[in-house]
C-alpha cells in the first residue's frame, strides 16, 4: 500500500482523494481550535470556531449574505464577459498577424505584471465610486492575464492544421475560425482562473463606497470590530468562489470531454505503458 501511495502519477482513487482533502481540512481545524482554546492569540485576531459558527448563520438571516454573494458575482461576471469579447478576438489577431503582436505587446506585457491594487485611486478619478468603477477594475484585472493565455493557445494551434486547410480551398477568415475554435478548449479552461482573479480583486472594489456585495460585507463587520463576521464572510467568500468553479469545471467537462479521459481509459493506458516496459526489460535480459 506504501509503495502505492509513493507511484509517481498514479491517480488516486475518488475515496483516497476525499479522505485527503478531509484530513487536511480538518487538521486545519484543529489547528484553529487548538490556538483559540489555549489563546495563543487573542481573540480579535482569531475568534472561537463556534463564534465564527454563529456569525456565518447571522450573515444568512440578518445580512442577506445570498443577496451579497449575487452582487458580487454579477460584478464579476460583467468584467468576465467584457474581457472575454475583447480579449479573444484581440489575442487572435495578435496570434495570427506577428505585427499586432508586435504593436501590442509592447504596452501589454508590462500591464500583466504591475499590481491592480495601484491602479485603483487612478479608476476611482476616472469612473467615479459607483457600479462603473468597480467593474472597470476588474476588467482590467482580467483582461491581461486572458489576453496572454488567447495568445499563447492560438500559437500552439499546429500548422500542419492551418496548411491542409489551406490546401482545401479555406480563405483567410475560414482559417481563423478554425485557429479559434482548436484553442477555445484550452482557453475555456483559463476560466477559472479568471473567476478566481475575480473574486481577489472584487473585494478591493467593493471596499470603495459599495453598499452590497462580500466585500462591502466583510469590510462593514470590520469598522464596528466584528472579527466573528469577517471570519464568516471570508469563508463565504471562500464557499461562493469554490461554488462557481466547481460549475466552470462542471462546464468544461461536458463541452470538451476528449480534454478529460476516463479513469478506466488512463488505467488501460497505464497498463499498456508498464506491459511494454516489461517486454523491453525482458529483452534487455
């Protein structure tokens, strides 16, 4: 059994991966409950589990913590849809024609490294403090990191493609319909990530004059010192994130199922692997 558990990249099975992922959740308890039971911190920096319990119930019935979730994640979802039409059309061009990319880039590259963070007095001068602001942001929070990664997918499209296409009569713009839809698989799986930049940067929006949304919720329980309620709505946050990537998973595996083969399959495949391992060690001898 121990020199299973050590295989390099053997799969785990369904029962081994969510006796892990309970183990370390609860170990993480544990841990959270051993410092606040012997207050090895005090009590503003970590709260009791039990308080934080009671807070996360308050949050459902007192502080509409559904209604938060909502705002925010439809402040997401607009950032994600005004990054997705731009972003994939542009990042296709700049694949495909190398002097976009080259008049592009230039300004491009250097955005995807600096912090959004700086950016945010310079979007409040510019759009104000309320919807617009906020979604602003988090479009330009999103829209360089999926702008780099339509680029990067559509290069890897092989040629070998674009030239039988080529050979059978296709024009240029039948050619790049064709480099789209080969890289939409890889890029549709970039979408998660997306939502995950998302979620990291709505609470920063939404601490700026918002009166909805998990940020305004976590930061209004942190001005009246309310540490059992910022714990809770960290962990909603964290639940409501998880929740919408989980259905981007679900997604993707539905609408691309080759990128995602059966367990019986990479068995099979292992199997085949280690017989043909066997055989050539058998010559060998």
């Amino acid at each position: 059994m121990m020199e299973g558990l050590f295989s390099i990249r053997k799969p785990s099975s369904p029962r081994a991966r969510l006796s892990l992922a309970l183990l370390s959740w609860g170990f993480l308890v544990m841990v959270w409950i051993g410092l606040t039971f012997w207050d090895i911190l005090p009590p503003f920096s970590l709260p009791r589990p039990e308080g934080v319990l009671r807070a996360l119930v308050r949050l459902w019935g007192e502080y509409d913590l559904l209604g938060n979730v909502l705002q925010s994640w439809w402040r997401i979802a607009q950032a994600f849809l005004w990054s997705a039409a731009l972003a994939i059309p542009f990042g296709l061009l700049m694949a495909s024609f190398p002097w976009i990319h080259d008049l592009v880039n230039p300004v491009a590259a250097p955005m995807r490294a600096m912090p959004i963070t700086a950016f945010l007095p310079a979007f409040i001068a510019l759009f104000g403090m309320e919807e617009l602001m906020k979604v602003a942001f988090l479009w330009f929070g999103m829209f360089f990191y999926l702008l780099a990664v339509v680029v990067e997918e559509v290069s890897r499209v092989d040629n070998i493609l674009l030239e039988t296409a080529y050979t059978l009569g296709a024009k240029r713009r039948h050619v790049l319909w064709l480099m789209f839809r080969a890289s939409f698989p890889s890029i549709f799986s970039s979408f998660r990530i997306l939502y995950d930049i998302g979620w990291t940067y709505v609470i920063l929006a939404e601490m700026v004059n918002a009166r909805k949304g998990v940020g305004y919720m976590v930061e209004s329980a942190r001005k009246v010192l309310d540490f059992e309620r910022v714990y809770a709505g960290i962990i909603a946050i964290g639940v409501a994130a998880f929740l919408f990537r989980w259905l981007l998973t679900y997604l993707e595996r539905h609408l691309f199922p080759w990128r995602h083969p059966s367990r019986s399959a990479s068995e099979t495949a292992v199997a085949i692997g280690a017989s043909a391992t066997r055989k050539v060690a058998e010559h060998g001898k």
